[in-house]
C-alpha cells in the first residue's frame, strides 16, 4: 500500500469521518469497510458517536480486504453550552479509561433517549421510545436520528429535515444536550489512550468566524491537535478561510465524508478537494505514523 501524502490537496483514498449500524449508520461495519475497499478508499476511520463497539468487525473485515483502518469515535461533547463533536482517532484503540467512560456515554445516551421521549410525547409522538427503538431496529442507544425518522413514520413530519429543524435541532424541544461531559474531559481521554483529537465539521454549529476562532482557540489551548478541514461537500471560499483559521493555531488538518447511508448525496471517499497550502494533514501527527506509512 502506498504511504500517504504529506500534504491535504493531494489525498485521496482516505475518509476519516463515517459511521455504522454500532451508532446511527445504516451499513453493518463490514459492509462499510467492503463499500470502502469497493470505492478505492485506502485508509480509513470509523467514527460512530460515542462508541467504538463496531471496530472489532471492522477490523476483520479491514485485514481481509487490505483496507487499513484507523480505531476511532466521535464524542458528543459540551462547550460553552453547546453540543460539539470531538473525532477521537485512537492508533492503540480506546484505553481501558476510556472504554469506561464509553460506557458512561452509553448511560447519558440511554438516559438522553428517555428525556427525548417525554419531551415528543408531549407534541404527540405516543410511545416515543419505544417507535424510536422500531426505527433503530437494534439495541444500540438511541440518538436523535431514530426520534426523527419516528416522527415522519407518524406523519408527524414530512421528512428528516423538517424533523430536526422542528423539534430536534439546536435550542429546539428534542434537543436535549444535559448530559454530555465537557470538551476538556473528552480530550483527557483521548490523550490518555494515545490518540489525536480532531474537532468535527467546524462550519457546521452555525457559529461567526469570530465565535469559530475562539471554538478553535479553546480546542487547542485544551491540547486539541486538530480540526476537520474538509467535512463532506462544502463551499470552497468557506474551506480557504477555515484553512486559514487552522494554520494561525498550528492545528493538523483532516478530512471525511460523515457518510451515513448510501443512496445519499455522500459516499465513503467523497468529499470536496482541500486547497492548496492548507494545513498540515493530521496523519503527520507523529502518532499517526504507523497508519500513514
Ligand atoms: P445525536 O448523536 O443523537 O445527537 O444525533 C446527531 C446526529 O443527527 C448527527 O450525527 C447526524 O447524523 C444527525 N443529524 C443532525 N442534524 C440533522 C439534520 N438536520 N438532518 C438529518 N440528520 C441530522
Ligand atoms: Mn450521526
Ligand atoms: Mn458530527
Ligand atoms: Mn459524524
């Protein structure tokens, strides 16, 4: 297998962004990895929310096929009252630490879930837990996609979309936020397992560059290492400037596709390009040596 790049703009075979059935994903783990390998991706993460139970069949699956593949999760964290999402990439798996406080997110998930079910019962979802669970279709905890799939089931809503920009997105009455562990906690765990933590799709929590900037201040000040350059499809005069935003705090860049389904507009591999001159790639992290050589 070739080494990867050392620079951002000429990756390619690479996603470290997507998710399974162990979290809110539709693929089973080894079918995300044979979708992988199937579209020429190399090098890979699988980054499910606050888990890293679908890792262990991914793994076969990554060692069959030649496909390597990176241990990671993406953690729901708090941070001045707003829920963000950490990528922990973890080249020695999540420490045993850790792993206990996967569990613990485990809990606030479940207990989460129940919040969320009083709250939509309230606007008429009835047995809200348990259509969530129907939705799941396993026993994984629930998040907040089950709860909007299990509005539109109801008709309560016409699609996902709507799902979250009515009841579920941020400030809304769904949006239960409580019980996620502080951004400086998360990243305790990360460095404690070994791993690098890369703050998830910085354009996406509808901040100002002002508000970005200090997001971005914040996360390396706490030992942070790197950001989410490239997150799925966006604008490229956005990319330019959160390129900028990175290289002024001497953060490593990363890119994925956040797939979660396929028949979407997103696959495994597929993003926009990263500009010229952008920040060093977070694979250059010494830590991350073994994966990218
Ligand atoms: P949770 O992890 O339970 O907080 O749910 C967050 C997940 O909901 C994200 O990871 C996305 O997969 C999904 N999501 C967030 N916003 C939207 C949206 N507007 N439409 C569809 N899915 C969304
Ligand atoms: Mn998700
Ligand atoms: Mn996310
Ligand atoms: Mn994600």
């Amino acid at each position: 297998m070739m080494p990867l790049p050392d620079t951002l703009e000429s990756a390619a075979g690479l996603d470290l962004h997507m998710h399974s059935t162990a979290s809110d994903g539709a693929l089973s783990p080894r079918a995300l990895v044979a979708l992988c390998h199937a579209r020429g991706v190399t090098h890979m993460a699988l980054t499910d929310h606050d888990t890293v139970a679908g890792l262990a069949e991914a793994s076969v699956e990554a060692q069959r096929l030649g496909v390597r593949l990176l241990p990671a999760t993406e953690l729901s964290v708090q941070w001045q009252g707003m829920t963000l999402h950490v990528v922990a990439l973890l080249p020695e798996g999540a420490s045993t630490a850790m792993r206990e406080a996967l569990a613990a997110q485990a809990r606030a998930r479940i207990a989460r879930g129940e919040e969320i079910a009083r709250r939509l019962e309230q606007i008429g979802l009835d047995d809200a837990l348990s259509r969530a669970r129907a939705q799941a279709d396993s026993e994984r905890p629930l998040g907040r996609p089950d709860f909007a799939r299990a509005l539109v089931e109801a008709k309560l809503v016409p699609d996902m979309a709507t799902a979250f920009k009515k009841h579920l997105g941020a400030g809304k009455r769904g949006d239960v936020k409580a019980h996620w562990p502080y951004l400086s906690t998360a990243l305790g765990w990360i460095h404690e397992s070994g791993g690098v933590a890369v703050l998830a799709h910085p354009l996406r929590y509808g901040l100002t560059r002002r508000k970005r900037g200090l997001l971005l201040d914040a996360f390396a000040t706490a030992g942070g290492e790197s950001a989410e350059l490239i997150s799925g499809f966006q604008n490229p005069d956005m990319t330019r400037d959160l390129a900028r935003q990175l290289q002024e705090r001497g953060l490593h860049g990363s890119l994925g596709s956040d797939f979660h389904f396929p028949g979407g507009h997103l696959a495994p591999g597929s993003m926009s390009p990263a500009p010229r001159g952008a920040p060093s790639p977070v694979w250059c992290h010494p830590a991350l040596a073994a994966f990218a050589g």
